[in-house]
C-alpha cells in the first residue's frame, strides 16, 4: 500500500505560504480576550463560561503561534479541577462527563504537563465506553498525546472500527485515515481515502460535511490534518494548498476573531481551527 500512496503527488502552491490568511497580533488579542482572569479558563464566545474544550483550543492555538500561555498556573488549576478522582472522568465544569470530555481533558493536562497519574482514570474510561467511530476518533488523539506506546490497553477494536468505517466522503475519509496514522497503524484503504479527499475539494477552497452548502473549518482541519500526517509517514496526497489558506481568510470576521464557517460568529473553535490548520499548512510547505 505504501507503494500505491507514494506515486499521489503533492502540490503545493509556491505562494501558499503568502496566500489570504496568516494569524497575527489581533488573532493572539482575542484569544486573550476570551481568557477569565478569575479562573485562568479560556472561553468559547466571550458571553460564554470557561471550560475544558476553550482550553484545550486557546493553549494550542497560543502554542502553534509560539506565543506563552498567561496565567498559566490558573490554567493549570483549572483543568485540574475539571477532573474527579473518584469516578476517574473529567467534566465540563457543572457538566456529565462523556468519551469526547475525557479525551479532551486529557489532551489539555498532557500539553500543560500536569502529572499523569493524577488523570489515568480517563483513559481506563475511553477504554470502557469508546465504541462508535466518531468516539474512536477523539479518543485515538488522546491516546496520541498520552503516547501510543505506553497506552495500558489495546487498540485493535478501535482500529476495527475505524477500519470498517465507510469512508467515500472527504470528512470521513481524512478522519479514518489520520486516526489510523495517529495509532501507527497502516490503513487498508488508504488509496481510496486519500482519492476522497483530492476529489472533495470544493470550489471555495475547502472541504465539508458531505451534502452540505460550502466548507467549514472543522472539516478542513481533519483532512488537512489527514495530509500531514501522511506526509510525515511517507504518504503523499493531493491538494491544492493555497486555496484553503483563501478559504481561511473567508472565515475572519472584524472582530479579529474567526468563524467555523464564513459569516458565522467567531469563537475559540474558530480561531483554534484557523490557526492549526495555517500551522499544518506551514509544516507540509516545507
């Protein structure tokens, strides 16, 4: 199969790098601008309440910018807060805990370096209730940040599911694919997978759910994910690069901060995904 992968050639635009859409200072202002100054917690939407998931995206996106985390011991905290000893899961903050919440957690105290015995009930807990794909995915990232080789359980009925996931569209496809790379895993249909995805480009650039009106970040950000770690492990695809730094710029609203999809509100989401996926961008130009 590598064989069949290597022969896909990847384009990239010479001008991808100067294209439509770079984060700046004003990106970095309004992320701090969604940070509570009381808990260190970072916010969706500036109405909005600190939680995990605000977290986990304005640490990372402060990071891929090579920008320090203010307050970072509250930060710290208030992860920690969000996670209970006693049943081993985290939560949103007055909120059930679920396989999405607990991969999240997860991938944010990794990053902050919080000590891992302290949060090991998470990942005994995506092991006991991760079944659908879409749980599968979410908790292969945080076995991702944990690291593959020290996962305390196996992953072969993660990699099933992934595997008897069908995945003709270029959401799916980019999805299954970059959760198989993620776990070192070779995907049966990786060919297939990387063709959905050269082929569901669309004409604004991007990518999107399969049937919907136009692209949205989200989406882009799983397949160009998708690419990158194909590259990093000698696959390469096809995609027109520099276009989905326009449709980027599509999503930046006055407020400096940017939507999931053009014309939405912006919020934490947004920026997270714009800034990752400008990173992603960056890393396969090279």
């Amino acid at each position: 199969m590598r064989a069949a992968l290597t022969t896909l050639a990847l384009l990239i635009c010479a001008t991808a790098s100067a294209q439509g859409f770079k984060p700046d200072t004003d990106t970095v202002k309004y992320i701090l601008a969604l940070q509570d100054p009381a808990t260190g917690g970072f916010k969706v939407t500036p109405a909005g309440k600190p939680s995990l998931r605000a977290c986990n995206g304005g640490v990372k996106a402060l990071k891929a910018m090579g920008q320090p985390v203010p307050e970072l011991d509250k930060v710290k905290a208030f992860v920690a807060g969000c996670y209970d000893a006693k049943s081993g899961t985290f939560a949103e903050p007055g909120g059930k805990t679920d396989v999405a919440i607990n991969a999240v957690g997860l991938m944010i105290a990794i990053d902050l370096g919080l000590p891992r015995e302290k949060f090991a009930g998470a990942m005994t807990y995506l092991k006991d209730n991760a079944k659908t794909f879409e749980e599968v995915r979410i908790a292969a990232a945080a076995v991702e940040a944990w690291g593959v080789a020290d996962c305390p359980f196996s992953l072969d009925g993660w990699v099933k599911t992934a595997g008897d996931t069908a995945a003709t569209d270029a959401r799916t496809a980019g999805s299954v694919l970059a959760m198989h790379l993620r776990l070192g895993k070779p995907s049966p249909n990786g060919v297939a997978q990387i063709a959905a995805i050269t082929g569901g480009q669309n004409a604004d650039g991007g990518w999107g759910v399969q049937g919907a009106a136009g692209s949205d970040l989200e989406t882009c950000y799983r397949v160009v994910r998708a690419l990158k770690l194909a590259r990093a492990d000698g696959r390469k695809a096809t995609a027109e690069l520099a276009r989905v730094r326009t449709f980027l710029a599509k999503c930046e609203n006055p407020d400096n901060g940017y939507g999931v999809k053009p014309g939405e509100p912006s919020s934490m989401s947004g920026v997270y995904y714009a800034v990752v996926i400008d990173k992603f961008l960056g890393d396969l130009a090279k």
